[in-house]
C-alpha cells in the first residue's frame, strides 16, 4: 500500500474539545478550544494552545488562571458558539450557570460533566499560538459521571472534533485496556 503525502497540514485526527474560561475586563468569558493537552504528570499541568488574536489571553495574563471545561455532546451548540464569536463583540459571561473552585478567576461550567481549575504557570510563543501552561488545582465532576470511582467517558458524552473536515463526533466503542493489550504482543517477542 501507498502513502500519499498530504502536505504540511493539521491531520484529520479526532480531539476532545473544551470551554476555556478566564476573566477578561472583570467578567467570565469562554471560547472553544480543542488544542489542549496533559502537560505533566506531577505536579498535574494541562497545556492550551490559543491563536495570539484571542480576547481571553490578556485575561488569562492577568489573572494567572484559566478553567478547561469538557462539554458533552448535547452542548454541541452553544459549545460551537463560544467558537465561533468573540468575547470582544459579544458578553457570553451570562450564557452558564458557573461556579467557582479555589481560584475566583477561573469560572466553571455547572453543565460540564468535566471541569479542569488551572494557575497559570508557563506561556510558550508557537508560530502564530501562545501555549499557556497551567498547574491544575482541582478537577470537578459529579457521581452521575463516576463508575467505581473513575471518569466514565460514555456517561460523560464528551463533544469530539476532527480537523480539518471541522466535524463534531461523538466517542466511540472502548477497543482495548490500555497498559495491557501490549503485553500480549511483549509475550509473543520473547
């Protein structure tokens, strides 16, 4: 089988997405983002790539926080709306019910079955991005969306994105457990 070189392109793979949230000129706003990824494992940091342009990275400067939080699939709406307008035009610091962790200036979403509280440590420059680094200081979820103890990703109905076809998917079967599905193959190597 061939490869077919597509270019120095984004790859169509999937991405959770995520509200963004910080304070910006005194009041909650939120955009959508899927660039976002684990940055460390100890101490727990998450890491969010955001266009330099972005009305929500001098607020995030300011403050020193930002939240992540993880909608499902049925907020597919108003999660492609915090996308697609901008804080600068439109107040979308009414459009939740929030509330707030340790941290006052990183506002979380009631309805999101996941909501990540970062202090910010870190701000890269990456072409035309800032990857802001945060330190996370709680994770918030609620029982509904726990089996025996663990994040259960079919309750939470995460919203997933594949670029650049710019689709919203829902998540799919579990495949395999990971951490030992290759011990399978390791045995096979000896």
């Amino acid at each position: 089988m061939d490869k077919i070189n597509l270019g120095s392109t984004i790859p169509a793979y999937p991405m959770p997405v995520s509200l963004v949230g910080a304070f910006v000129d005194g009041k909650p706003n939120f955009l959508a983002v899927a660039w976002f990824t684990m940055a460390s494992y100890k101490p727990p940091r998450i890491a969010i790539a955001l266009g330099k342009g972005h009305y929500t990275n001098p607020g995030i400067r300011e403050n020193k926080a930002f939240s992540v939080c993880l909608p499902s699939e049925d907020m597919v709406e108003i999660t492609d709306y915090c996308g697609i307008v901008s804080g600068k035009k439109t107040d979308k610091s009414k459009i939740f019910d929030l509330y707030y962790g340790e941290l006052k200036t990183a506002p979380l979403i009631r309805d999101c079955p996941l909501c990540v509280e970062c202090k910010l440590v870190e701000i890269l420059e990456s072409g035309l991005n800032e990857i802001f680094i945060g330190e996370i200081v709680g994770t918030y979820t609620e029982e509904r969306f726990l089996t025996d103890g663990k994040l259960d990703f079919r309750k939470m109905k995460p919203l997933i994105l594949s670029q650049p076809d710019t689709s919203y998917w829902r998540l799919g079967e579990q495949v395999a457990r990971a951490w030992s599905i290759g011990k399978k193959y390791k045995a096979k190597r000896k």
